[in-house]
C-alpha cells in the first residue's frame, strides 16, 4: 500500500491517504484500520487541495469539489480562479488563491450550511508574490519569502495596505511548514527553522 500513495494529510487527528488511483483512505489510530472514504476514484483527477476542518478541498479541472472527510460525499463548485493560480492556501478560517496575476482572492465557508459553496470575503494584489517560492498561509496571514529583498514578510487578509518584514536577511527560503501552531521554514539546503 504505501507505495501506491499519492498524497497524505492529516485532520481531526486522523490521517488520511490519497492513493494512486484516486481512493481516499482513514487510518483509524486506536484500532490500526485503513477505510475507504467514498466511491473509488473520488479524488482521481485532484491537481491541488487544502484541507479545511472536516472537509477536504481539491482543486481538478476548472472546478473544486468539497468533501466530507466523514462520509466521502461531495459537492461541486465553479470558481474562475481553478484556472490561473499559482498557490492554492487555507487556514481552517480561510481559503485562498493567489493567482499569477498576483491577485490574492480569500475565500470563507460557511461549515454550518451543508449546501453551502465558498463566499468570496476579500481580494487584493502584492507585486510578483506569485514569484517566490515559498508562500503560505498561517492564522490569517499570508507569510512569503521575498527573494529581492531576501526576507520574510507578512500581510494580514483584513490588513493587505500593512506589509510587515517579519525576518531580514534570511537565507533562501524553499517552503514554508505549518500545521498552524507553528511555522517552519525550510531552506534550499535542507535546514529547516521554527
């Protein structure tokens, strides 16, 4: 089985496998079992995902599909931006695209509507933040590192005029880590900071 893994994330203390094939599995800790979480193949054309609460988000195609983490039914949602982003984010409060334009677009969900599709909150732009290879989102704020100026800067979603430097003169930054308790940063030659 493992190496018929494709992705694997964790949520609500469990951990979840994405096989090759596009099966969603749960690994239940307390009695060593692997499920299967809805029909085969549910995630078989994912290009991306975020994982927001109970609910896993892919991206595939020009439309994203949430499903229930419970019990594998999903619903389907167009969203323009499925076809030109660049990093596709969420923080258990927010859903973001940053597209290559630039343009950050926050999404909010309302989990207590089941029907419910993402509801556009908020959007702006930060000059080639698509660029950089190391962006995340982290309690609210979009955290980058900006190659020019060779630090780690932040903006807040309901702040985007206050771009803060949180770290000067840091080394490359290759990507970011969170499980939003903590944020790691992990370098291009493998030394990761907290």
């Amino acid at each position: 089985f493992l190496f018929n893994i494709r992705t694997i994330f964790s949520s609500n203390n469990k951990i979840y496998f994405i096989d090759i094939t596009g099966n969603l599995f749960s690994f239940n800790e307390s009695d060593k079992k692997l499920s299967q979480i809805g029909i085969n193949g549910i995630c078989k054309y994912m290009n991306d995902y975020v994982v927001y609460k109970n609910y896993l988000f892919t991206v595939e195609n020009t439309s994203i599909y949430r499903t229930d983490l419970k019990d594998g039914n999903f619903i389907e949602m167009y969203i323009e931006y499925c076809m030109s982003y660049e990093y596709f984010l969420c923080d258990n409060v927010y859903i973001v695209f940053i597209t290559r334009k630039d343009e950050i677009a926050i999404f909010t969900y309302d989990k207590n509507n089941p029907l419910s599709f993402l509801i556009k909150h908020s959007s702006f732009y930060i000059k080639d933040i698509s660029k950089n290879d190391a962006v995340t989102l982290f309690r609210g704020h979009i955290i980058y590192y900006d190659s020019l100026s060779k630090s780690i800067k932040a903006v807040h979603i309901d702040k985007p005029n206050e771009i803060r430097t949180l770290v000067d003169n840091f080394p490359s930054g290759k990507m970011f880590i969170t499980n939003q308790i903590f944020l790691g940063c992990i370098l291009s030659n493998g030394v990761i900071y907290k």
